[in-house]
C-alpha cells in the first residue's frame, strides 16, 4: 500500500511540474510575441463624436480593444493553470514523504482505566 502511495505521489509531482512548466513556457511565448493568444472577443472601435458633425474621433480601435480582452483572459487562464499546477506538486510531494510521528511524553495509565 505504502508503495503505490508514492507512485500516485510521483505522478501527481510530474503532473504539476508539467503544468507549472506549460503555463509558464505559453505565456513567455505570447508575451514575448511568439505566439498568439486566442481570439475570444471581436469589439467595436471607442469613438467620440464632436457634435453636429457626422465622423468622430476614435479613442480606441476595436482590434486593439479586443487584443487587450483577449490577452487578458488568456494570462488568468494561465495563472489558474499555474496555480492548480503548483497544488498538485504540492499534493505529491506531500505523498511522497514520510510522515513519522514522534511522543515526547509517555502516557501515564491509571489503575481505575486498567480495571475497565
């Protein structure tokens, strides 16, 4: 029983390295312009209009708009990736140690609990 223990806790460890390893190596990729991230958002431009007039002045473009979404989505999938990576390490090595248990003091048994 003890062994298989420590097989589930050594999976388990690999697994969250693994995981702590992806996250980390897909967001260096997509900050760093490698790759991109997914396209969940399609927004509008922000524009403001001046008055009377028909055109107004865009503040924000729509692609920009939806690259911050996007991007921002992507980096909390990712810290979520790497969180329950790192709970799972945390969770195998906890299976792989050993846990012993020391008494500091011995109990004292009284004659009353040795008669029931």
């Amino acid at each position: 029983m003890l062994r298989n223990e420590k097989i589930v806790g050594y999976a388990l460890l690999f697994l969250g390295i693994t995981l702590l390893l992806f996250s980390i190596f897909e967001m260096f990729n997509v900050y760093y312009g490698n790759a991109t991230a997914p396209k969940l958002f399609e927004l509008q431009d922000i524009s403001l209009s001046m008055g009377q007039s028909s055109t107004g002045v865009s503040l924000i473009q729509g692609t920009q708009l939806s690259q911050i979404a996007d991007l921002l989505c992507w980096f909390l999938l990712m810290g979520f990736v790497l969180f329950g990576g790192g709970k799972i390490a945390s969770l195998g090595v906890n299976m792989i140690k050993d846990i012993q248990v020391q008494i500091k003091d011995s109990l004292k048994v009284t004659e009353e609990t040795k008669e029931n």
